[in-house]
C-alpha cells in the first residue's frame, strides 16, 4: 500500500516539474521573441514564470540553453504537421493543406502571445 503512495506521489512530483518546466518555456518564448537572446534577461523570464531565477538552474545550465530548448520546442512544433502530408496528395494541394494548419497554429498563438508581449511592457 505505500508502494502505491510513493508511486503517485513520484508522479504528481513529475507533473509537476513538467508544469513548471512548460511554464519557464512559454515565459522564456514570449521574453526571446520580443527582446532576441542578447536582450532577454533571466530575471525577466523567471518573473513572467512566476518562479524565482535559480529555479532556471535547475532546469538548465544556461540561458544559451534555455534558448536552445525554446528554439526546439518552436521547431518541433512548426514542423509537426508535415508528418501529416498525404503523398497521394499533389504537391500544391499538399503544400496547401500544410500552409492552412499553419495559419491555424498561428491564430491560435496570436493571442496568446500578444497577451504576453503587453504583460512585458
């Protein structure tokens, strides 16, 4: 039975840190966006993260490895849907469907990322 407890409680510990780990993400993409990697400042990013600077430590070494995880996470994401072209497809109607999911995508970020953009000014 505590076998059970500790296995939930590691589990909630680990979502966690995946919470505080996607928040320090969306917080240092919003700050790189709008100042560039010379211009962020960790203290800027860990207070729109509602965490404290050394927290970033323990995620990463760096900020220029904070960057290039946030530059990852942009890339993947950007890239995704072309694991969805159908080849049957012709290139412009494939080109097409890609180019209309990355419209989506954008709209949905758009607020999202001006509502942080006005939480930095």
């Amino acid at each position: 039975m505590s076998m059970t407890f500790f296995e939930s409680s590691s589990q909630m510990e680990q979502k966690k840190s995946t919470q505080k780990r996607n928040q320090l993400l969306n917080a240092a993409l919003d700050v790189f966006s709008v100042y560039g990697f010379s211009g962020a400042s960790l203290d800027e990013i860990a207070q729109l993260a509602n965490m404290h600077k050394s927290n970033i430590f323990y995620y990463y070494e760096n900020k220029e490895s904070l960057y290039v995880e946030v530059l990852t996470t942009v890339l993947q994401k950007w890239l995704a849907p072309l694991q969805t072209l159908e080849s049957e497809l012709e290139p412009t109607e494939a080109l097409t469907h890609y180019l209309i999911q990355k419209l989506e995508i954008y709209q949905r970020k758009k607020m999202v990322y001006e509502r942080s953009i006005q939480k930095l000014n």
